[in-house]
C-alpha cells in the first residue's frame, strides 16, 4: 500500500512538473518570437513568475478551501 501511494504521489509531481514547463514555455516562446525579450531573460522571468504563482497559492490555499468547501451546493435532506 505505502509503495502504490509513493508511486501516485511521485506520478502527480512529474505531471504537474510537466504540466508547468509546458506552460512557462508557451508565455517564453510568444516574448522571444515578438523580439521583446532574449530567451535567457525571458526564461528568467517565466521562472520568477511561475515561484511567485507558488507562493501565492501558499498563501491564499487555506483561506481558498474554506470559501470554498461545498456547503450549501446539496440540499442537507439529500445527503
């Protein structure tokens, strides 16, 4: 059991990684294609916004989850 969940919780980062460089790559490619931006300084940046979308959700995760918790949605009888 303790192996599966390793394995689900190493395959969730690796998509996630994945999920997110395919992303930062999207924003760097426009910057340095347009010739606003090198590609080193454009990467830079990406990789300094996308810490800073981390540390916000840090920061606002809680207080997010109990906003929205589902409460209310069904009808109390129903469940």
């Amino acid at each position: 059991m303790v192996c599966r969940t390793r394995v689900l919780i190493i395959s969730v980062f690796c998509i996630a990684y994945a999920n997110g460089a395919n992303d930062n790559f999207k924003g760097v490619a426009t910057l340095f294609g347009s010739g606003t931006t090198n590609y080193p300084t454009g990467l830079v940046g990406a990789t300094l916004t996308t810490w800073l979308g981390l540390l916000a959700t840090i920061f606002f995760a809680e207080a997010l989850l109990k906003s929205f918790s589902g409460r209310g949605l069904i009808d109390d009888q129903l469940v």
